[in-house]
C-alpha cells in the first residue's frame, strides 16, 4: 500500500483520541503530538455520525493509520482545538494512489 509522501504532510497537530464517555463526561486516550498532517480550513458542509449537517471549520489529512475516531479531540497548528467529526480511510489497493485518512472537524 502506498501512502501520502511526507513531504506533502506540511502541518503538525496533536490529537487525543477519543475513547467514549464516562459518568464524568467523555475520556480520551493519550495525546499523540506532532502527528505530521496536511491541514485545509475552508469551510465545508459534511454530515455528523448523528446525521446531522455539520459546519466543518477544518478538514485534514494524514497517515493511514491515525487513531482518531469521530470525537477525538484534534489540536490544529494555529492552537485552536477541534472536535473530529467524520473520518474517512481512503485506500485504492493494487492502484497506485496513496492511502490516507481525512478527518473533518468542528
């Protein structure tokens, strides 16, 4: 499987992983810094895992093997923090495309 080169992936951000929730509100695994990214911050309409449609304020992409399920908590370059709302793992097996997951965030 090819992935995305990493001198495409410009960006650093940090993610905690979400977890679930717990009587104390929701839990999150440790924080993975400097996860190299390639981060986008247009606006986009996506729709939320509740079928909601969602405002995305950050869309980013990166390895193929991120741990970051919809509700982990992403840590963008400027410092903002993020909500993951959709993730998707693109794969093409045999093609000669890379292999990436793209996160979209609120």
């Amino acid at each position: 499987m090819t992935r995305v080169p990493p001198f495409l992936l410009r960006h650093r951000i940090g993610v905690e992983p979400y977890l679930g929730d717990s009587a104390y509100g929701s839990t999150y695994g440790p924080a993975v810094e400097d996860v190299p990214a390639l981060v986008d911050t247009s606006p986009r309409m996506v729709r939320a895992p509740d079928g909601r449609e969602v405002l995305a304020a950050a869309t980013f992409i990166a390895d193929p093997n991120i741990d970051c399920p919809p509700g982990s908590r992403v840590t963008l370059p400027d410092g903002c923090t993020a909500t993951a709302l959709t993730v998707a793992r693109h794969t093409a097996p045999g093609l000669p495309v890379p292999a990436c997951t793209e996160v979209s965030c609120e």
